[in-house]
C-alpha cells in the first residue's frame, strides 16, 4: 500500500547556515525499518529538489528511531537573505512527511499506526 | 548521589517568561538557563547598538528578572542568560539600575571577549583566515560588510563566575548548551577532561536550550500535536540531574505540555548536523549511544552519551550586510483568483524593467496555495480557489529599489485585475544578511575572554 510518511512517523525541522536539518521519527520499532529502507537520502535530494540545492546526508540513529536528514543549499544562501516566508525552513519537516512510500501489504499489516484507522 | 535541577529560561529573544515561573515556585530548581540569542538575533542588537552605544544587549533582560527575580531570590535561584548580546556590560548597568531603584542588589557576572569584530585584522595579521567553514572563500571578500562576529564561548567562563558567587550570569556569545553545562560542572565539579560527563551535561543542555519545544511545544506531527494538553500554559523542560550525569527531563506539577519518549527525541535532534560528532567548545557529543527512557508522568531518563576531546579550534559567526529585501502582499477574490494573481505578479515584474529598477531576484509566492509544500501542494482545485494570496519578494542591492515594490501595487486596484483586497500598506525595505561561519584557535579567543563580578 502507498501511505504518506506522517501517517508512520513524525519530524522537526531547523536551520543553521544553509542548511535545513530533519529529524524524521518512527512512532514504533516495527516501523523503523521501513523509513530506513524507504527514505533515503537521495529519495529526499529528489523530493527537495525544487527548493534545494543539495546534497543531503543521512544520519541514522537505530537508539532513538530516528533518520536526521541534513540539506545542504536549502535557504538561498542563509536564513537572513531568504526570500522565502518560510525562511527559517521551519515548515521543511512536513514537507518531508508528504512524501509517499510504498509498503508491501503483509509488512503493512504489522504497521502499528497503519491498523488504527489512522 | 547528588542532584541538581535546572530549569529552561527563554528560547529566542521574544520568548515568554511566563512559563519561568512556575518553574522557580514549584520545580525545585536551582538554576534557569536563558538563551536569548539565535543564530541572527546579533544582526538585530547590531543594529539597536549602532544608534546607541549603551544598546547591544536583549531589551527583555530588564522586564524579565524584573518580574522572576523577586521569586528566584527567597529560593536561591540562580540564572545564566545570554540576554548581554553584543554588549554584556551595558546589559549589566541596565540591570543594576533597574534593580537599584527597587533596592535589589544581586551579585551579577559578566563574561565578555566573545567579540571578535574589532579584532578581525589582528587575527588575519596572526595567521588566522577566517576562512568561510563551508566554501573556503576568504572573508576580505565581505570584511567592509561585517556587522558582527563572535566566537562561540564555552561553559569554563560561567562555572568560573559562578563560583565567585555570581547569582546572575551575563554573557554574550555562548554555546547554547553552555548555558545549563556551566551550572552544572560548578555544582559537581567535573573536570573539564571528563567527557563523558561533559557529554551528558551538553545532551541536558540541548534539550533545554528551546524552552517549550523540549516540553512538546511545536511537536512536530500529524494530529499528535493536538493531544498534547494545555500548551497555554506549558512548563518548560527542567532537568534533574545525577553527580554522575544520569539526568531525568521533566517539567514542573501543575502545567501543560508533555515530555515523554516522543517530545524529547524530537528536541535531541534539533538542529544537529551530526549527532555522533555534535561539536561544542567543551565535549564533542556522540549520540549514538544515548538511551532515553520514558519514565512515564513526564519524565524521560537520559543517560549514555559519549564525550570526545573538545575540538582546538572555537566556531565564529559573523554576519554582513548582502542587500536589501522589498517584500509587498495582496490577495484576490474567486473568480480565477489564481490566475489573477499570476497575471499582477507578471505586471509587476515587468514594470519593474520598464523602470529600470534591477533586482538580483525575483520571488513569488501564492499564499495558501503552495508556499510551504511547492509542488507537494494539492492543486487539483486551482481553477476554483476562494481566495489566494499574492507575495512577490525581491533582492536587491539598492534599498530604494526595495522600498519602491510596494508602489508597484497601489494603481492595480483601479487599472488592474478585478477583486483585489487586502493590500495593508508598502512595507519598508529590510536589511539582508549573509552569514559567514569560520574557525578561531581557541586560545586566540580565550586569552581575551575575562569574568568580572560585581556585588
């Protein structure tokens, strides 16, 4: 089944420099192994695409079930020159948790989040 | 084993301290680390400095401990703040008058030699490039445009002044983190080679240096955010914290928010660009081994950070002026709302050229339909949109350039597309800033930094 990330996970997103930051968090265990899977660095590099230049690095922290996405050339140059509304990239982690990934039914089926009619 | 708790003072210079409070009435806390300055606030204070050289330091110093101090004082609570900015003696005299005239007389410190912007060319004269962290590009490239830099100081400077009994600590520039790690090594003396513990003090520090987003403020999530209870009047976290590191984030009895497994991680990784290697001018932080375990009734145990030796080198910030923004905003009602909205942005550039008025960029945005999410937005509804909002945005070297967008708007409401509201006026130009990051030798820095306490 296809299911957006904020359905099996959720995200805080900050800046420094030009970089927005992401921390992207499994509800549960059996989930994590789907984001580590799913959500790659350059499946975020894609997704970000049209607002950053790239790269992104991906950090993955298994003690806290969580993926920390780091992207680089994301605030056209720093916070204080963005033209943005969002110039601080505050809004960056929903941006994330948009993103759809497919999920093999049977593995879905064991997705805590994904049975409480969520 | 001992334990002290300290407790979460402000976030960003605008924070509330109302939720300070409570903290100090009922959280048993010792200390109230206060962090006033993010990343961009030394742009603002520059500025406030440049027309009065007793300005520099956050305005909300005064009324905050004019309102805490009063409770903090019978407890014997203590506070480090960052609030002195770019002019921490000044913020001092500020703060005795305004004590004096109520007939309080703390003991107050500051630390100052976090400054560096008058000692650019002595430390470029010294071998010292400054050299931006990021590209290498050599900072004689904006030297004329700086407005301010500073290193970021350590905790070694606050332990120092607290243990000349300081009950208010002043700093400029600090790691954030340091503001609650300072308090800490004084009260258990940990030496400054004891990484490890150094690594749970910087990890305590971290997830209190935001006020309410490490209490469930600004949860991050679909849906979950709206079980979290009462955020009108949230606790800030309050650590409580072990001889030997093991620390327990909670908040204080009685108020909103929540700190469990979920809030907590989501602070931990707030604005870290690499969590195993997590530099500070005390410890450098590996997270990787950090266990948090949810206590339940908001409190989560933190234990098992990893320290590694500080790094040699201190990070500075500095910031230079890189033009000026115009930004204007003006809505449109159904029928072809959208499309309205492109066709003025489309006028509104090309009246631009037609008067010569040369802009770097040009930036729209179309309010409510996808500023946020892009090409992530629904759009399947665009042809019958209620309303939408137009904001055109543009960089410019030349502040009357930007201050000249707005005009572009006026004459629209007679002479171009129909249904056009909520146009509130043309917004002054503002200042842009380019940040530029780079490396010091930390004894270039420390040699100059000085703790003076006043009783």
């Amino acid at each position: 089944m296809r299911v957006r990330l904020a359905r099996i996970a959720h995200a805080r997103s900050g800046d420094k420099a030009d970089r927005i930051d992401i921390g992207l968090f499994a509800y549960d265990a059996a989930t994590w192994p789907v984001l580590v899977r799913e959500v790659t660095a350059e499946r975020v590099a894609q997704h970000f695409a049209w607002m950053a230049r790239g790269p992104v690095a991906c950090h993955i922290l298994e003690n806290i079930l969580a993926l920390k996405f780091v992207i680089d050339g994301a605030l056209q140059g720093g916070a204080a020159r963005n033209l943005r509304s969002d110039n601080l990239g505050k809004t960056a982690a929903a941006v994330l948790l948009r993103m759809e990934i497919d999920i093999p039914d049977e593995e879905a089926a064991r997705l805590p989040r994904l049975q409480s009619g969520a | 084993m001992r334990t002290v708790r300290i407790g979460a003072g402000l976030g960003f210079y605008g924070d509330s301290w109302l939720p300070v409070r409570a903290a100090i009435e009922r959280g048993e806390v010792r200390y109230i680390g206060s962090d006033h300055l993010a990343e961009l606030t030394l742009a603002i204070l520059q500025k406030d400095r440049a027309r009065d050289p007793v300005a520099g330091f956050t305005r909300d110093l005064v009324p905050m401990l004019t309102a805490l101090w009063p409770l903090a004082e019978p407890r014997r609570v203590r506070f480090v703040l960052n609030a002195g900015g770019l002019n921490p003696l000044a913020a001092r005299d500020a703060l005795v008058t305004a004590f004096e005239a109520r007939g309080w007389r703390p003991r107050i410190a500051v630390v100052t030699g976090d400054n560096l912007l008058e000692r650019v060319d002595e430390l470029r004269a010294a071998g010292v490039s400054l050299a931006h962290l990021d590209s290498g590009a050599d900072i004689a490239a904006v030297r004329e445009r700086l407005v301010f830099a500073n290193a970021y100081l350590g905790a070694r400077p606050i332990a120092d002044a607290l243990a000349a009994g300081a009950d208010i600590v002043l700093t400029g520039r600090v790691a954030d983190a340091a503001l609650f790690l300072g308090p800490l090594v004084h009260e258990f003396g940990w030496a400054w080679d004891d990484w490890d513990r150094l690594a749970q003090g910087l990890t305590v520090g971290h997830l209190l240096e935001c006020s309410g987003q490490g209490s469930g403020g600004n949860f991050g999530s679909a849906g979950d955010w709206a079980t979290i209870p009462d955020l009108s009047h949230i606790g800030y976290p309050i650590a409580e914290v072990r001889e030997d590191g093991v620390a327990v984030i909670t908040k204080a009895p009685g108020t909103g928010g929540r700190v469990d497994f979920d809030t907590v991680r989501q602070q931990l990784l707030y604005e870290v660009h690499d969590p195993r290697r997590y530099l500070s001018p005390d410890v450098v932080l590996d997270m990787g081994s950090l266990r948090l375990t949810d206590l339940g009734a908001d409190r989560v145990e933190v234990r098992g950070a990893r320290g590694l030796p500080r790094p040699e080198t201190l990070k500075v910030v500095a910031g230079y002026e890189d033009g000026w923004m115009g930004s204007t905003v003006v809505g449109f009602c159904w029928p072809d709302a959208w499309r309205k909205a492109e066709a003025t942005a489309a006028m509104v550039r090309r009246a631009l050229g037609e008067q010569s008025m040369a802009v770097d960029d040009f930036h729209v945005e179309y309010l409510g339909l996808d500023t946020f999410l892009g090409p992530h937005a629904d759009r399947s509804r665009l042809e019958e949109l209620n309303e939408v909002w137009l904001r055109v945005a543009i960089r410019t070297p030349d502040r009357r350039v930007a201050d000249g967008l707005g005009r572009q708007f006026p004459w629209l409401a007679l002479s171009g597309p129909p249904y056009m509201g909520g146009f509130h006026g043309i917004t002054p130009a503002s200042r842009l800033l380019g940040l530029w990051p780079a490396l010091v030798p930390r004894q270039e820095v420390e040699r100059e930094v000085r703790v003076s306490v006043t009783s």
